[in-house]
C-alpha cells in the first residue's frame, strides 16, 4: 500500500517564513562581523577612504561581500512581506 503525504500549506508558508527569518537573522550577524572586520583592516592599514589606492584590497573585497549580503536581506525582506501580504488576503 502506498503512502500518501497530504501537504498543508499554511503549514508549509509557516516553516518557509521562519527559515526566510532565520536566513535574514544570520545574515544580519553576518554583516556585523564583516563590519568589524572591516574596521579591524581599516586601522591596522591607516587607510580608511575606499577611494584611496593604497585602500586594503581586503576590506576592499570585505566590503564587497557586504554590500552583497545587504542586498540579499533586502530581497528577503521584500519577498517574506510579499508573503505576509499574500496570506493575509
């Protein structure tokens, strides 16, 4: 006899909405250790203008990576309140 798996969907949006808020937690710490790191490169350097050439190509390429995961957030965020706003309705 086979087994049938019935999928709630509320049930589904619900563990899709905590890992989506678990993946925005994780990348927001994230961001802050990319912060720090940083900082840490910008002072041992003595160069804190990314505009600079003698600017760390470390903290140039930490930056970067950054700058990236904010913009990922931000497509999280966008689409989880798209989510909200569609199971709300």
């Amino acid at each position: 006899m086979a087994q049938h798996f019935v999928s709630d969907a509320t049930t589904d949006e619900n563990v899709s909405d905590a890992k989506v808020a678990s993946l925005i937690s994780d990348f927001d710490r994230i961001v802050g250790l990319l912060d720090c790191e940083i900082l840490a490169e910008e002072k041992r350097t003595l160069v804190f203008d990314p505009q600079d050439a003698a600017y760390s190509m470390l903290a140039r390429a930490l930056r970067t990576r950054r700058d990236n995961l904010k913009a990922t957030i931000a497509t999280l965020e966008r689409k989880a309140g798209a989510t909200v706003v569609r199971s709300a309705a």
